[in-house]
C-alpha cells in the first residue's frame, strides 16, 4: 500500500469517528491554529508609500486575469492535473497579472508555478494566513517589489466552522508591480464571505466590503493605476458590492458578464481606464480520478470517488476565469 493510499485511508476513517470527538479535534485543532496570519501586514512600512514612485507616462496596455481554481483538499479532486493545465492555459493567454482564488494546497501550487516555467509569469506573492490558508496567490510577469495583506476582521463565526469560510483567514492580498518604465501598479486580489444558503454571511460580506474600501484606500500609493480582482461572492447592483465600488471609487473593467468574478479599476484622475476586451476563461482535461468540485465536506461515497474513483475528464475549476485587456491612458 502506497503513502497516498494510507493517508487517504485515515482521512476517510476520521469521518467515521464519533461525531462528538469528531467536532472536539476539529475545534481544538482549529482554534490553536486559525489566529495565526504570517503574510506582512503593516503596509505603513512601505518604502513606496514615503518615496513614491513616479507616475505612469505612456499609454499601457496590460491583461489582467481573475481565477477562481478551486484547489483544496477534499472538496475538489483531479487537482494536479487541472493545475497542470491552467497553467498551459495561462502560458497561452500571456496575460500580465494573474489574481488567483483557493489555491490553497502547497503542492498543487508548486505545480501550478513549474507548469508556467515557460511562461512570462515569473513573479507571484502568497498571504499565509489562519489553519488551511486564504488561497489567494498573485502571478505577475513584472516584478513584484512589495506585497501586504488585510486578513478581515469580520469573518463567518468560529461556530459555523463547518460552513467553511472561516478557516480560511480570508481578506485582500495587495502586490506593488514594477513595470518597465518604473511606474508601480498596485493590485488588489480578494476572496469574499460565501453565501452558503445562510442569510446571516451577507451581513458579514457587506462588513468586508468596507473594509476592503478601506485598506485600497489606505494602502494605494496614489501614484500609479490601481486594480481589485477577485471572487466577491456577490453580483452586480447588491448593496455590499455597491458599497465597495462607491467608498473605493472603482470601476468595472469587464466587457462581458461574469457572475460572482469580478475586475476593477480603481478610479484616478490621473488615468483613464479603457477595457478593450474580455474573455471568459474555460476548458477541461483529463483526470486521474472521479471529477467532484463540493462547496461542503464530501459524504463517504464522494471522499471514495475522489480519493480512489476512475478517472474522469474535468473542468479547469468550478468557476470560469476571466481575463481583460486594459488600456490605460495617462491624463
């Protein structure tokens, strides 16, 4: 028996333990660990916020991804070889910024960067962050020169453990990006509260939305164009996104509909934002395993299926990714 088949094995069987000793491991494990955020987060540090860099001069053109790519353990399956092709996907697309959302398993994250070896994407910054990770992780073909996170102060209760979200440390990951002329981007890439069926995360997610205002605001450079990607959980015309739009001053930079997945522009009288295009990002390969994306944890026949199931072809991801070619004009 292989190492993989006897740690899939104990996870099964932990399923199978009295529910109560069950919940108590899982709490205890969760509330010793879930405190912890090991990204930088005192931005105020910056030496771009006291020696600011200079602006944008020429017209630029830059295309900006946002990926939901659904990389965890036990809710997902397939994950090395979806990785693999993402990261073929992402090589053919050239894009250059790329805000990741639950990429949240190490491994699978080393796959994803060495299946982008030949790409221009030889940058990226994590924000290590509570028990499991947030899972945002940002790909850049400039250099990134600084990197700062907000973890959230409101987030899902400790007592909805289950629901997920808490785990998770989620907040806004900031990446200050050198581009050739010396100007800095600062991009935003987030990972907001679920829904999960339970009224009560909307409240949570309309606290986070301004908190997100707060921190772009707080932490920009004021300098050079500033953008927010990420899964928001939330659409278009509803009030906690209303409100990080209106205390943030962003703007849609998105030419199609794209559902909870979203790309802003910060609005700056120094620059005008032009989006040219944009593509929704799709596709599917061939997996080793059953193909499962779960948004709970997986019943005994599913962790089966997952662990040990006939291969399966799969999505890329349970979200389609979506990628804008902006044109920035200097004022």
């Amino acid at each position: 028996m292989t190492h993989t088949q006897m740690l899939a094995i104990g996870c099964a069987a932990i399923l199978f333990l009295p529910p109560l000793l069950l919940a108590g491991i899982v709490s205890f494990t969760a509330l010793v660990l879930n405190p912890r955020t090991g990204a930088a987060t005192d931005y105020h540090t910056s030496a771009l916020l006291s020696a600011t860099p200079p602006p944008l001069i020429e017209p630029t053109t830059l295309k900006i991804v946002t990926f939901n790519i659904a990389c965890a353990y036990l809710f997902t399956s397939n994950r090395p070889e979806r990785m693999r092709e993402i990261g073929r996907v992402l090589t053919e697309l050239d894009p250059d910024i790329v805000g990741i959302q639950e990429s949240f398993v190490a491994k699978d994250r080393e796959i994803l960067l060495e299946a982008l070896s030949e790409s221009r994407l030889q940058y990226h910054a994590d924000y290590p962050a509570a028990t499991v990770g947030n899972g945002l992780l940002t790909l850049s073909a400039y250099p990134i020169v600084e990197n700062y996170f907000h973890r959230f102060r409101v987030n899902n209760p400790w007592y909805k453990m289950h629901q997920g979200d808490w785990w998770a440390g989620k907040g806004v990951g900031l990446a200050r990006i050198l581009l050739p002329d010396g100007a800095v981007v600062d991009f935003y890439n987030t990972h907001a509260q679920a829904g999960r069926g339970d009224a009560a995360n909307a409240a949570v997610r309309f606290e986070q939305m301004g908190e997100l205002a707060a921190f772009m605001n707080q932490s920009r450079t004021g300098v050079g164009p500033a953008f927010i990607v990420g899964d928001f959980n939330t659409r278009m015309g509803r009030s906690d996104l209303e409100r990080a739009m209106s205390e943030a001053g962003l703007l849609c930079a998105m030419t199609i509909e794209s559902g909870i997945d979203f790309i802003f522009a910060a609005e700056d009288k120094r620059y005008n934002v032009e989006t040219l295009d944009t593509i929704a990002i799709t596709g599917e390969t061939r997996g080793s395993k059953g193909a499962l994306f779960l948004s709970r944890a997986p019943t005994p026949r599913e962790l089966w299926r997952i662990l040990f199931g006939p291969g399966e072809m799969t999505t890329l991801s349970d979200h389609k990714g979506f990628m804008s070619t902006i044109r920035i004009h200097p004022q």
